[in-house]
C-alpha cells in the first residue's frame, strides 16, 4: 500500500499541519505566549488524532459486528443442516419401522412398535404420523376367538398375533397426552378394529372413530377427555380375555358422541360422564347394567329405540332441553332408576317403555 494511501499518514499530516498553522497563527498576536501558542496548537493536532481514533474504533466494532453476523449464520447453516440430517435419519427409521410391520416373525413387529413409539418420543411431530400407522395396524382383519373348554388348544400363531396388537394397543395409550396436559390433542382412527382390554383411561384425545368395531374383554375410557368427535356407532363390546365391561366413568366429550346402534353385552357404565355436545344412543342394546347416574348433557340427547335388558340407572344429573325418547325401552322386573321428568308407561311380556311425564 502507498503511503499517501494510509489513513494514518493523512492523520499525522492533519495534525502537524494544524499544530503548526494554529500554533504560528498564535505567535503573530502579540497577546498569546509562545507557551499558549503551542498549547493551543498541540490541541488542535490532537484533535485530529482523536477523530481518528473514534473512527478507527467504530471502523473495528463494524467488522467485528460484520464477523459476528457472518458467524450467526454458518452455525445457523450448520444447525439447519444438522435438522436436515436427523429428519432424514427420522424418515429412514419410520420407513424401516413400517416396513417391518409386515414381517412374519411377530418379535420384529413388536421391535418395529417400539422403533415406531420411540420416534415419536425422540420427535414429536411424528406423532400422529405414528399414532395413525399403529391404529392401521390394529384395523388389520384379525378374527380369533381363545377357546372357552380346557380340551381345546389356542391357536399358537394367532396367540403371538395377539401379542403384538396388545403391544401395539399399549405404545397407543402410551403415546397419548394425560387429560390435563397442555399438548396437542391426537386423533385415532380405529373403524372396524378388533381391540382387546382397550385401556385409554385419564387420556387427552381429539377425536375418535370406533364405528363397527369389536370391543373385547373390558374397555376402560374413564377419566378421558375427547376434545373432538366421538363415533362408536355400530360398535360392539364382547367377552375376550376378561368379561367385556365398557367404563367410561367421569368422562368429559368436548363435541358430538355417537353411539348409535352400539351393543353392550356386558355392563356399561357412564356415571359422572359430561356430554357437552349432541349425543346419541340411538338403536343402542344394553344387554346388562347400565349406569348413568350423574352424567350431564347439555345438548340434545337421542335415545330412540334404546334398550335396557338390565339393572338401569338413568338419574342424569342434568337434561338437555330436547330429549328424545321414541320406543326406549326397559325391562319392568328389573331396577329401572329415572329422573324426575321422566316415568314408565307398562308394555307386553314384562317390558316398558320411558315416557317423558305429561306437563
């Protein structure tokens, strides 16, 4: 670089020429002393000096802010990068995982579940993703029925085929928010499943789709909270493992649940349940006890063609302006238990009929 291109030699020269011209300009008034005179000077050249100090140091803070940005970005670079590299990771396990599920061996399905469930922890945004693949996997046709007589054998095929759709059921309730948890509310589409010891019990869910589906051994959804739509129309609860009970005690359905035409073979308890949005029972068959005591609906409530065969609690805690109430039918001999507003009108061959009292 040449010298006359420096900025520091245009600042020296600066400064001399002005310590020179101010101090000799002094020393031509008689008044000022050749002290003061070069005094005076010396401060105007420092002056220069000082400017150029404050523009060096706010030239090094620009290029130390230039190298820090420039920073910022290769490791913002480097972190997108490194996001990239890990979903791409995360696509491959999910990828392997799905294609282990068709494996003849039922231990690689269960390691292709827990591959699956441990995705989801590690990423939640997998979650629905793997959620929605574990609920296809459980609506895979499966018709097994364990023998009831102690001379008959369990299908040892269908018997681990069982395994791992209780597993794959487990990852599903694991993968699930508690009620009250501030997360994201997951939907499960379960239509046609064949579900055995279904536990969702104290689970936050957005909606649920169980229509024609087989409820084996009990089905426990007490204490759930259903952000979103509910259908288990057509759906039947059966003997399994264990007697098939459905529990859905001190639940809370946020929108519309249907259980139109759903069969309860067993005892079916909705006690303390809260029904927020429309809610239907309509052709639905309680085979057994049903209990209803405490439950609040706030909506319309159809219960057309309902039937009681057992033990009935129907003490609602409170009623929603339209009731529906066509044919709802009880068995006079059992314990029928109604609400104020309603009462039971006598049929044939000892059954009865819920009316809503005149007035």
């Amino acid at each position: 670089m040449k010298l006359w291109r420096s900025p520091l030699a245009w600042t020296f020269l600066a400064s001399v020429v002005l310590l020179l011209g101010v101090g000799g300009w002094l020393l031509a008034d008689p008044a000022t002393s050749r002290s003061d005179a070069l005094k005076t000077g010396g401060l105007a050249g420092g002056a220069i000096v000082a400017l150029y100090a404050l523009w060096l140091n706010d030239r090094r803070r620009r290029v130390e802010e230039r190298r820090q940005d420039i920073e910022r970005q290769r490791h913002e670079l480097e972190a997108q990068r490194a996001e990239q590299d890990r979903e791409r990771v995360a696509d491959e396990r999910f990828a392997k995982a799905v294609e282990l599920l068709g494996h003849a061996a039922d231990q690689v399905r269960v390691g292709a579940l827990h591959a699956l469930a441990g995705l989801a922890r590690s990423r939640p945004g997998y979650t629905q993703t793997v959620l929605d693949v574990l609920c296809s996997y459980l609506r895979r046709p499966f018709d097994y029925t364990r023998p009831t007589s102690s001379d008959e054998d369990p299908d040892p095929e269908r018997e681990r085929e069982l395994t791992v759709r209780l597993t794959a059921q487990r990852l599903v309730s694991d993968l699930l928010p508690a009620r009250d948890d501030d997360a994201p509310a997951y939907d499960l589409d379960l239509t046609g499943a064949r579900l055995e010891y279904l536990d969702l019990s104290g689970k936050l869910i957005g909606g649920l789709l169980l229509r024609y589906a087989s409820l084996h051994s009990t089905t426990n959804l007490s204490g759930c909270r259903f952000k979103g739509r509910v259908y288990f129309t057509a759906a039947g609860t059966q003997s399994g493992r264990q007697v098939g009970y459905f529990r859905c005690r001190g639940a809370v359905f946020e929108s519309r649940a249907w259980f139109s035409g759903t069969e309860f073979a067993e005892t079916a308890e909705f006690t303390d349940t809260t029904f927020a949005g429309r809610t239907a029972f309509k052709d639905a068959k309680f085979a057994k006890d049903a209990g209803f005591s405490g439950v609040v609906a706030s909506e319309a409530l159809d219960l057309r063609r309902t039937s009681f065969e057992g033990q009935t609690d129907l003490r609602f805690a409170s009623l929603p302006e339209s009731v529906s109430l066509y044919n709802t039918l009880v068995r006079a001999e059992k314990d029928v238990r109604l609400p104020e507003a309603w009462t039971l009108e006598e049929l044939r061959d000892g059954i009865a009929r819920i009316v809503a009292k005149a007035g």
